[in-house]
C-alpha cells in the first residue's frame, strides 16, 4: 500500500474566509492504516475529497483542544456512523478529550437514539474508544509506532507533538508551539516535519481585520512559531522534508508561497514545501518496496 501525507486543512486558526483555506486537519495512510491528525472544521469533506471512505476511520490523534484543531472531531465520527461505520474508532487526544466526546454525545443525542431505534444503526456510544494520553509512547501496534511531546503553546499546557514512524518512514507533526528547541531531538531524521509557520509581516494586518488587535497578536508571538523558527527545528533535526502548516496568515492576498520560502530559507536549505489544502505527499516506505 502506498504511504502518503494529505494537508485537509493549512491553516492556524479557527476562523474561515471567503475563498480561504480550511482550519487543521490531516490524513495520513501509513502501514495500511487511516490515520486523521486534528480534526479542525472541514475535516470530514477533506477526508472524502481525498478519497477515504469514512467507514474505514481507524485512527483519530488531536494534538491539543483548541477548536481550530478539534471543533469536528464529534462530526466527523457521527457522519462516519451514518456513513456506515461498524468497527471501533480509537481517538487519542490530550486530558479533556473524554469530556469534548462526552459533551458532543451529550448534545446529539436525540439523533444519535432516534438512529439506532429507527435506522437500526449500532450505538455509537460504543464504537468510540478515547485514550487520553501524556508525553511519551502513545502507541505501539503491528509496526507502527506513535510517540508525543509536549511543546510550547501557552496557555495551553496539552499541547503534544506527534511522531508516526513505520517500516524506516517517519512522519512528524508539530502541533502548536512557540520555538521549542527540543523539538528539533523528537523529529531527529524524519523524513517529515509538518511544522506551524507565522509570517511576521502578515501578523498585524491579520489582527487588523480580526478586531481583537493587541490580545490576539500577544497571543500569536507567544505561543507560535515564525517560519524561520521552524526552519531552525528542521536544520537541527536533520528531517528529509520541511513542511509549512496551521499557516498564519493563510488567506493573507499580499502573502504568497514565495514569502514563506523567502522567510524558511534563511535558515532551512532542504526540501521545502507549503501547505494548501488538498496537498499530497507521498512518503516512502519500506514496507511498500
Ligand atoms: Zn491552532
Ligand atoms: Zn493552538
């Protein structure tokens, strides 16, 4: 089977536009398995764009709650259930997401009892598994390996890093964080790094336009990482392939991919992409030889 990475959604932030791009979300096919990391808005169009049947979610991972990366995570598994989905779904998310699933069960609930009494579905209740995990090992299983770190992203202190290695691929996302130094160890020799990227001269305007102005941007340059940061990660960890995600600004029309190349290549001389939705990377793996 092929390996292959899919951005569903490049964008930071919870907000859409006009045109714009989607909040977080991705696919990654890996060791035969569907692995969705974040569930921002939009991800379950992502995923049947990209050509995944919804029946066939496996695995879900959320890096940390904030809605840009999790706000469809519960309709994404409910449309899967009205999809047809019959087999357990494992969602791996940070303490808290116990609650959010609970919480989303909680407000559908007339649907999802109405379904299962009048469509004979099984309950969905029961075909959810949530593991709550910590920094360290997430998952071990028929080759796959998982693996998370806390990064920096006050103030959210949930916040994990996500390392998929199978068969010599490795794929490594960064969740949301600040310039974080040991990331750079984490993601030592991946073939990806999917790390956030904020552009400095897109940082005002795009508080500008959202209203919330002196707040939001202290917010921004706390807790995110600037191009040229993640260009430093990639430089240190030796990864095969830097690429720019959760961009901010990402619907910005005096920002193009060439300023994001321009901003990363200071410090990042390796192979560079820009996230957009609907980008496919392909991944190579041994197993598929
Ligand atoms: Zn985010
Ligand atoms: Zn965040």
């Amino acid at each position: 089977m092929r390996a292959r990475l899919v951005l569903l959604g490049s964008k930071g932030g919870p907000a859409i536009r006009p045109g714009g791009p989607s909040p977080t979300a991705s696919l990654l096919e890996i060791g035969d398995r569907t692995i969705v990391v974040d569930c921002g808005l939009g991800v379950t169009r992502g995923l049947t764009d990209a050509g995944v049947s919804l029946k066939a979610l496996h695995l879900v991972f959320i890096t940390h709650l904030h809605s840009d990366h999790v706000l469809e995570l519960g309709p994404l598994i409910h449309t899967a259930w009205t999809a047809g989905l019959a087999t357990t779904v494992t969602v791996f998310g940070p303490p808290g997401t116990r609650d959010y699933w609970q919480g989303f069960l909680q407000a559908m609930r007339f649907d999802i009892d109405i379904r299962i009494v009048d469509e004979g579905r099984p309950d969905l209740r029961q075909l959810v598994d949530i593991v709550e995990f910590q920094q360290g090992e997430v998952l071990r299983e028929g080759g796959l390996t998982v693996s998370a770190l806390r990064v920096d992203h006050p103030p959210v202190t949930e916040c994990f890093a996500l390392r998929f290695d199978h068969a010599g691929a490795s794929v490594v996302f960064s969740a949301d964080t600040a310039y974080f130094p040991p990331l750079a160890d984490f993601a030592r020799g991946a073939d990806i790094l999917v790390h956030e990227a904020m552009l400095a001269e897109g940082v005002d305007r795009l508080v500008a336009r959202t209203g919330n102005g002196a707040r939001l941007k202290e917010h921004l340059l706390a807790s995110h990482s600037f191009a040229g940061d993640a260009g430093r990660i990639a430089t240190a960890a030796g990864v095969g392939r830097l690429l720019l995600n959760h961009l901010i600004p990402a619907d910005d029309p005096a920002i193009g991919a060439a300023d994001w190349v321009a901003a990363t290549r200071k410090s990042w001389a390796g192979a560079l992409t820009i996230a957009s939705d609907g980008l496919v990377v392909e991944i190579a793996d041994d197993s598929s030889a």
